[in-house]
C-alpha cells in the first residue's frame, strides 16, 4: 500500500504543481476577470501539494513528527493567506500566494533533510511574518523613507563591518555573527539585511537627481559594501550587490554606457578575485572539469548532477532519494534536493514562479510614478531574481558555484526573514498605489459630475512633494 501511494502522488504533486504554476502565469494578465477565481484555486492547488508531501514523508518514515509539522505548517500558511487579505485588501495576491507555496515547500524539504533545522527556520519564519505585516502600515504612516540617503549608506557599511571584524569563519568566509544571550545565542547574516539599506541608499540617492556626480558618489559607496564583502570573502553576496548596484543605476538613468560600464567593471573584477582567492580558482576548476575531480573539489558539484539526474522528471518520492549525500544540500544545493525527490517537473515550475515574481514585481514598478518607490522594487526584483539565478545556475553547472542561498527555500533564517521583509515592501509599495489609483478615479468621477450639473470641476493634479499622491480640489473660477 505504501508504495501505491508515494508511486501514485509523485505524479499527482508534479501535476498539481504545474497546475499551480499555470494559474500564476494568466494572473499576470492585466484584462483578466474573475482573478479571485484563480487565487482561491491558487490556494486549493497549495494546500492540496502540501498534504501530498506531508503525507508521503509519514507513509514513509511512520515518523508523528511529520504529521505534527504538518499541522503546523497548514496553519501558518493558512494564516497569511487569510489575514494579510483581510488587513490590506488591496494588497497584491499573486505575489502572497507564490510566497506562501514557496515557503510551504521550502519547510517541507528543509523538515525532510534535518528535522531540527526546519523547526528553528519555522520559528523564524513565524516571527517574520509577525514583523512584516506592519511593513505596509509603516510605509503608509510615515513618509520620510527618501530622506535619509547618507543614513542607509551609513547603516549598511556598518553592518557589514561587524561581520568582517567579528564574524565566524565558514567553509572560508565570514558570513555570519552570533549574538549570544542568557536564553540562548542568536546567529544572523548581516549581508542579508545589509541588502535592505543597500537598495533604500539607491533609491534614495537616485530618485530626483541621476547626473554623473550622482552616479559616482552612489558608486563610491556601493563598492565600499563590495569590497567589504570581498575581504570577508563572500563573493556571491558581492556579486548580488554589484549587479544590484548597475541595474539599479541603469534603471535610473537609461544609459546604456553604465551597463556597458558595469558589464567590463564586473568582468575585470572576476578576474581579479580569480587571482587572488585560491576558493575561486577551486570552484571555476571544479565547474570545468568536475568529473576529473569527483573525489575532491569537484564531489559536490557531481553529487548534485547525480541527484538532479536520478530525479528524472517526476522524482523519486520524498525520502526515497539521498540527497544528504550533498555537502551542504539544505543551503547551497536545496535546488537539487527538490528535483531528486520531487521531480525535474516539479523543479522548473517552482523556478518559473520565481521567474513569475520577478515579472510582477518589474510590473508594479512599471505603474509607479513616485521615483523613489519605483526604484525600491527594482532594486529588490533585482537583486531577487539574481539570487536565484546563481543558486540554481550553480547547482546544474550553468555557472560556478557561489554559496548563496535560494529564497524561501533554502535552509536561513535570515535569507527568509530579509525575502519576506521585501515581499511586504513590494506588498505596501503596492497598496500605495492603488490607493492612488483610486483617489484618481473618484477625483475624475467628480469631475465628471461637476461638469454635468455646471458646477465647479475638480482638478486632480499629482502633488509635487515628490510623494506622488493625488490631491482634489475644486475650481473657484466656475471652469
């Protein structure tokens, strides 16, 4: 009966998921109706995968703790999905719905390769929405975000240092600090939440102003966090930052010239790195010739092809499989994990909605006309979607391997909670503007009236505060 069950579901979660994945691609439609259709079944395909998962890792391992897991799991995800609609109804449910299946399947696989680790990322993760749903209400109530340009610079070199002076060396780079307390000791990655202050800095100091001097003061302080980064040997977060850095600028400014710019810049210092950094030159040698070295530099990289190809496209089933056998695998190799047990299929759909993310996200900032804000969601769409490409690229070979973590999925508290918190700013960013889009509607409603019964017409104009509200305001002069 068991083997009905796990042989039977590998084929139900691969289709449900593509299902899923299918409803997030025509969400994306703007002339869509009936789109609380979809996002309920959005929601049923979720809970439906979910209890599949679940159910097969307890078939299998006859372990409560599962089921336990389980339980609570299905209720933190039933609880974003019901109460952030409920407190912000007009916040953007594409986006909270592929965050909650992300989530739901990054605890899974996490629970499924260290059941410890998924109980402290769960916590975390608990907390994290806590924190985040007062984002939207924060970015609402006070106004001043665009302001403090030298203080985000300020706060992020700051962070960054501390992990440079104090931080604890892992697998040869400083990535991390632990603060220890009477209860217990809390550990944290400062470049995680270093990316936060990196891009409200960007925002902030290219909103109103994008000439050359602009550009290469920004650029003066975005390569102090890079070379911060760079002597704490964490290339994959420096290269995040830089790429972050140029897109950002190029979104600001249209120039081709600082893509051209950022493109030989970047190139220049990956041979440098390559020069000085004995672990580069180890893992561009194991990504070019890992067979020759499979027994040494080049084992996790052939272990993750092993497990990706033994996953073919369906996958093993949750706990048939051995991704253990991958250094690292619930960091820098999840990706992997995911396509040995749960399928080729089931691995390009979770990364189309990804991709699906990125697009929504790069939309929204298409609507914006505040400078300031349209520049915040591109720098996090950005620096998102990268993330995910050097994660997944180097767990297929596509690129060497950099050691940064796939969000939502990947075992880190503070991966997790610095994702959510920029899914809750894009979350906010958007209720800001169709609260202005409505403001702008009922501005034209009234005018419309005012011109049908003779009256004064309403002006609606976009205040120059840099604030980019709507104000009403009725004509004097009877035109």
């Amino acid at each position: 009966m068991k083997e009905y069950i796990t042989e039977i579901s590998r084929y139900v979660i691969a289709a449900l998921m593509a299902g899923y994945t299918l409803c997030s691609f025509v969400c994306l439609l703007d002339k869509l109706e009936k789109k609380r259709i979809l996002y309920v079944l959005q929601n049923i395909l979720m809970f439906a995968i979910q209890l599949l998962m679940f159910a097969d890792l307890w078939v299998v391992s006859r372990d409560l703790e599962y089921l336990f897991f389980y339980v609570f799991v299905q209720v933190f995800l039933l609880a974003a999905a019901v109460i952030v609609p409920a407190i912000y109804e007009q916040s953007n449910r594409l986006l909270l719905n592929n965050m909650c299946m992300m989530l739901g399947v990054g605890l899974c696989i996490v629970s499924r390769l260290s059941f410890n680790r998924a109980i402290r990322q769960y916590i975390i993760v608990l907390a994290s929405l806590a924190v985040s749903l007062l984002i939207p209400w924060i970015l609402y109530r006070f106004r001043f975000w665009r302001k403090l340009v030298w203080f985000y610079g300020g706060v992020g070199i700051v962070l960054l240092g501390i992990v440079l002076i104090l931080g604890e060396v892992t697998h040869g780079s400083k990535l991390s600090f632990t603060m220890h307390f009477a209860f217990g000791s809390f550990t944290f990655q400062p470049s995680e939440f270093a990316k936060i202050v990196f891009i409200f800095f960007l925002a902030a100091a290219l909103w109103e102003k994008v000439d050359f001097w602009r550009v290469a003061l920004t650029a003066v302080i975005a390569g102090t966090y890079v070379i911060i980064l760079v002597l704490s040997k964490d290339l994959g977060s420096a290269l995040i930052f830089f790429v972050g850095y140029v897109f950002v600028v190029f979104a600001a400014t249209r120039n081709y010239l600082y893509l051209l710019a950022g493109a030989v810049g970047g190139s220049g210092a990956a041979w440098v790195a390559y020069q000085l950094f004995a672990h580069v030159r180890t893992r561009v040698l194991a990504w070019q010739m890992p067979w020759d070295y499979i027994d040494s530099k080049g084992y996790a990289i052939t272990q993750s092809l092993f497990a990706i190809g033994s996953g073919s496209w369906f996958g093993m089933g949750l706990l048939q499989g051995n991704p253990v056998a991958i250094p690292l695998v619930e960091q820098d190799f999840v990706f992997s994990s995911v396509c040995e047990e749960l399928g080729v299929i089931f691995g390009i759909c979770l990364v189309l909605l990804m991709l699906v993310c990125f697009f929504n996200m790069m939309k929204i900032a298409g609507q914006i006309k505040d400078r300031f804000y349209q520049m915040v969601v591109y720098g996090i769409g950005i620096m998102y979607i990268f993330q995910i490409f050097l994660t997944v690229g180097g767990g297929i070979k596509f690129i060497p391997l950099t050691g940064v973590t796939l969000p939502f999925i990947s075992y880190g508290g503070s991966s997790a909670m610095v994702t959510m918190i920029m899914f809750f700013l894009i979350q906010g960013i958007y209720i800001r503007l169709q609260q202005e889009k409505e403001k702008y509607h009922v501005g034209r409603k009234e005018k419309g009236a005012g011109e049908a019964d003779g009256k004064g017409a309403v002006k609606i104009k976009e205040s120059a505060d840099g604030e980019g509200t709507f104000r009403v305001k009725k004509s004097t002069d009877g035109r």
